[in-house]
C-alpha cells in the first residue's frame, strides 16, 4: 500500500488529495489540523493519526464523512476503511450543529483508538445506512447540549432519510431510509471531557442509539455493545439513558459498566409518527420503531441519577 504523510500546514485541498487515494495508508503527523470544509475518505483507505487533533475552525456540519454520492444507494458507498488514532474536536464558538464522523452508506469500516471530543448538538458519530462497522478502544467526551432538544446521542445509528442528512439535493437517490446492520462498539468510553481534573464540558445524557425511526417497518439489526464504559455523573440531562433503541432487532449489551443515568437502556418507539426517506413524518404502522430480541447480560449499573423504579432496563409498552 502507499503512504501518504501529511502535516498541518497542509492545505485542505492537499489533505482531501490524499485522502482520495484508494488503497493507501495516510499518517496524519502530530499537530492540530484546522479543519475548515468537510474531508472526505475514499474505500481501501486506512487513517493513522500520530498525536493529530483535526479541530473544526469554520462553520461546517462534517470534519470527515466516507465518501457518498447523490446516487449511492445501500451498502454501496466507500468500504473498507480503517481510521485510528486520530482525535476530533468541534469547537462551540461556531454554534454550528455537526457530526465529528459520518459513515454514510458504508461497510467494512474500523474505529480504533480514536478520541471525540465536545460534540456539539448533533453527534459525535453519526453510523447511518452502514454494515459491518466495529468502533472499539475509543473515547467520546463531552457534549455541548442543544437544550431544547437533549435526547440526542454521542454515537447514532441512523438510517438514510433526508430528516438526517443534508449534503444532496431533496429526491436523491441516496436518500433511501436504509438501516444499519452487522454494528459493534466496544471497550469504549463515554464521560465528560476533563483537564486537570476541571470539567470542560459535561458528559451526553445519551450515549449510543437512535431518537428518530424509519417508516414501513425498517429495522437496524445486529447490534453489539459490549465492554463499554458509561459516566453520566454531571452530564447534560439527568434523566437521559446510556443506551436508547428504537427500531433495532437482535441487540445484545453485555458486560458495560455504567454510572450516573436517568436509566442504563431503553426500549421505545414513537407512538405519532415516522419518517419517510424524504424526511417527511408520516403515520407510523404498528411495526415501525418495535424492538425484537434484545439480550441484556452481566452490565454493572449504579449511582442512578433518577428516581425511575427500572434503571438498567426499561422496554416501553408497545415496543
């Protein structure tokens, strides 16, 4: 494979250059990178970060999203793709609502080592209409709130609907509500971002799931959460959840430790509506945003922040 090195005194232009070259390894060295328009990572790419911050310094929505076109449809996107190492930081002065990383009609994709910090309203990650991705040893801390709207998560495993993404036009092909599947996070951390033991920003209220569901019954599937470590103590809501499903099948969580949450999981769907892959809310049917087969085993949850009877898991009637 080639190696790419780039530097922060790259300009944006040089560092998306490198990041179209399929099949390469590309070494972010160590600085910060002032990130200014979306990058965008191509299949058969691997992304090593060498003590690299790449920092939003612009009013933008995305610092890296895999590569996806106005016609890219199902699993069809970029694949095969490893980012590791790297650290991604939003900066609130820009009170703009983005995603840190999106994974947009992919597969195959590695997270590994990767730190998250100060996501700001929307997400941290944002797993939409992608399969086989494993996120694992990685750190997302804290969140800055949109108060109005605090149920939102640090990782969202989304489905491809022009309520989610905004990149292409209204009736792109890409916008086809595809769910996720075959989904892993593992042996990562979600707390508040902390310098010399002083709070910079408080933890999410919601750590890894979904708030919104896709119409005619679809479902993400296949999802592992496993091994993670939940602190919400100080976070943003205390009556959030670690863990929210909606419209997921075949769900296990095992072995988490989890502190200082409304609940540790929930299980719910929303009753009024669902949305179209237009991004329209329509009637949902009794099928949409139901959540089948979830296994909850050997998680340590304490010190609820709460006065909820069920706070390690709560299902809602009806789901």
């Amino acid at each position: 494979m080639k190696t790419i090195i780039v530097n922060p005194n790259n300009t944006m232009s040089t560092i998306q250059k490198a990041l179209d070259t399929k099949g390469s390894n590309i070494i972010f060295s160590p600085g910060i990178y002032n990130i200014t328009a979306p990058l965008f990572i191509d299949s058969g790419v691997k992304i090593i970060g060498d003590k690299a911050i790449l920092r939003q310094a612009g009013k933008i929505n995305h610092l890296l999203m895999t590569r996806t076109y106005k016609n890219t449809t199902a699993y069809l996107g970029a694949h095969d793709i490893i980012i590791e190492g790297l650290t991604f930081e939003a900066m609130a002065k820009y009170k703009t609502k983005l995603n840190l990383v999106t994974l947009w009609h992919a597969r195959d994709v590695t997270l590994r080592n990767i730190t998250m910090l100060d996501a700001y309203m929307f997400h941290a990650l944002e797993i939409n209409s992608s399969k086989s991705i494993v996120v694992e040893n990685s750190s997302f801390l804290g969140y800055f709130s949109d108060h109005k709207a605090d149920f939102r998560e640090q990782i969202q495993i989304d489905f491809a609907s022009e309520s989610a993404l905004f990149l292409f036009a209204k009736g792109s092909k890409c916008y086809d509500n595809t769910c996720c599947e075959d989904i892993t996070i593992r042996g990562c951390t979600f707390d508040s971002h902390k310098s010399d033991n002083r709070i910079i920003r408080p933890a999410a209220s919601q750590c890894i799931g979904n708030h919104c569901q896709p119409s005619n019954g679809r479902k993400h599937k296949n999802i592992i959460i496993e091994s993670n470590i939940f602190n919400g103590e100080g976070g943003t809501n205390p009556k959030g959840c670690a863990i929210n499903l909606t419209a997921m099948d075949n769900v296990t969580i095992r072995n988490n430790k989890a502190s200082g949450f409304g609940r540790f999981a929930v299980a719910k769907r929303n009753k009024d509506y669902s949305y179209n892959k237009n991004g329209r809310k329509i009637t949902p049917t009794m099928k949409d945003g139901t959540c089948n087969n979830t296994i909850i085993e050997g998680n340590k949850v304490t010190n609820p922040s709460w006065s909820y009877k069920a706070y390690e898991f709560y299902r809602e009637k009806g789901c």
